[in-house]
C-alpha cells in the first residue's frame, strides 16, 4: 500500500537515486549527490520539510514531491498567498500514475492550508526559490518538456497551462558587440562597472543564490546613478555536461523611465563581450514566450530557443 509522509533527514540517498532514475531530460543535473541537493534545497532557509512529501511503496520510497512559496513584494520574507509545486519525482512504477497523483494531492493540500488560493505547478522565478543549478539551465523553467513523465502527471490530475518559457542560448565564439550611433552614445554617456560576488540584494536573493558565483554589470549615467543592471552566475556544474564554460542570466533590469532607449541591449551586449575574453562559450537566458519584449531583445543579440518548459495552474 502506497502512503506519504513528509521528509525526513535520512532520505536525501533515496531522493537522489530517484532523481537519477527519472527521465527528467537533458537540463536536469546527472548525477546527483544527497551534497548537491542539500545545497540547492535542504540548506535553504525556507525550507519546509512538510513541503517535501515522499511516497513509500512496502518500505521503498517510490517518489518525492516539492511544494514551496514565492517571496513578499520586498523580498524580505516568504509570502503563503503563492505557492507552487516546484518537483515531481517519480520513476517507473507498476503504480507510477497512483504514485503520482497522491503526491500532487499531497502537495496542493500543503499549499491550501498555508493560504494558497490558487496553486501553480512549475518552478519559476519567484516560485519556490529551490532547484537553481539542479534542474532547468539558468533559471527554472517550469516543467521542460523534456520532463514528460512529470507534465502528463500534473495534466492527469487536472492542472492547465498558464504560461510558457523559453529557454534560450547563444554561443561566444568570435562574438562581438554590435556598434551602431545608438550604442556608441551610450557608450559615451555612461560607465560600464562588472562586480564579481556583489552584495545581495535582499534576503532572497542571498537565499537563492547561496552556493553559487554571481556576477553583476552596472550600467551607471555620468553621476554614477544606476541605470541598469544584469546579474549573472556560473552555471558549475550544470554545464560540465555541455563540455563549455556557461554562464546564466538571472536578472535584467533596466529602471522604467530609461527602457526603449537601448540600454538593455547594450548593457547585455557589452557583458557578453566581457564574460568571452574571460573563457565563457555559452550564455543562457529564459524569457516567458508571452514577454514579447525579453524575447525580442534576446533574439536580436543572437540567442535561440533551444527547449521550452511550461506553468501549470490549477483549475479556475
């Protein structure tokens, strides 16, 4: 008889042989060790160990899922009104669909009693903060289609798509930064810094990113006023598998009332220069494929789409 129970401290080994034997896709982190999962997931300060639900066939632990919340405007706290199902691990199984139909059960019934109104499925930027370097290339994606097992497991229990994101890529080799009147008035107009291990920026962004290196460009006008940043991080040791040093895009901003005047693309255009001369042979961004406007910039710097994930939502 299949039940579940939360996680406890002795089944990281077990989660991590679950996880090698998932057919999660090529984004998934193979191998994996109890270390690797302790620093994406376990360690994390917002970690539930009610949210990690595992499911035990006779003594056997046949499959795990990861239920987690999105953090509070400010970034300074968790906020239960959002939450998501970030994982859904489970194998081949005489009983895999049972399997996984209780755990997403399990999950959704963790995120209601928090104040959850309406669960999503997927990890995601602001969607449960675990799994960075673990699983999707440089952020979280959603559920890849690479990932069937887990989409047709949340579509069986009734959940719908809610959005897509696009992950995309763009090799180094030989590149060079585009010049054009618009990017050289920028270039005279403003100063270019690169920050290696910056300060975080909240108590989010230090969770989520603990464990890895990040590096921040800042694009400042004459009066040193910040005009635009772009946060990158290494992507070790996800990116071993693609034999090439990579390098992830985790966050673009650039302040309202200077967008459209091309300073995202030079901003983007210049770090990519930057992070080349220093040995990196892959960029990876993510954009949401509604987000006409992320998408058209990473497109026009020569990025491709080379996979898709999807959000989920359930039921309205």
């Amino acid at each position: 008889m299949i039940r579940f129970r939360p996680f406890r401290n002795s089944d990281p080994p077990q989660l991590a042989a679950l996880w090698q034997a998932a057919e999660l896709g090529p984004l998934a982190m193979q191998p994996i060790s109890p270390a690797l999962l302790e620093t994406s997931v376990f360690s994390k300060p917002f970690f539930d160990r009610e949210g990690l639900i595992v499911a035990v066939d006779d003594g056997e632990v046949v499959g795990f899922v990861h239920a987690g919340f999105s953090p509070n405007l400010d970034r300074t706290a968790l906020n239960h009104a959002e939450g998501s199902i970030v994982m859904l691990v489970v194998p081949a199984h005489a009983h895999d669909h049972e399997i996984a139909a209780g755990l997403i059960e399990a999950a959704r019934s963790y995120l209601h009693q928090h104040g959850v109104t309406m669960v999503m499925a997927g990890g995601a930027p602001r969607m449960g903060g675990f799994y960075l370097g673990l699983y999707g290339g440089a952020d979280l994606p959603g559920i890849l289609d690479s990932s069937l097992a887990m989409q047709h497991g949340f579509a069986d229990s009734g959940f719908v798509e809610h959005d897509r994101i696009a992950v995309m890529r763009r090799p180094l080799a030989g590149y060079r930064p585009p010049i054009d009147r618009v990017q050289v008035a920028i270039r005279r107009s403003t100063l270019l810094t690169a920050i290696d291990e910056p300060d975080r920026r909240s108590w989010w962004e230090a969770a989520i990113t603990a464990g890895i290196c990040l590096r921040r460009y800042d694009l400042r006008a004459r009066d040193s006023s910040v005009l635009a940043t772009a946060l990158f991080w290494d992507m070790q040791p996800l990116a071993a598998a693609c034999g090439v040093a990579a390098a992830g895009l985790l966050d673009l901003f650039v302040l309202p009332e200077r967008r459209r005047e091309g300073l995202g693309h030079y901003l983007l255009a210049e770090a990519m220069h930057d992070l080349s001369s220093e040995g990196v042979g892959v960029i990876e961004a993510q954009a949401r494929t509604s987000n006409v406007a992320a998408t058209g910039l990473l497109r026009k710097l020569g990025f491709e789409t080379v996979c898709h994930g999807t959000i989920y939502r359930e039921p309205c």
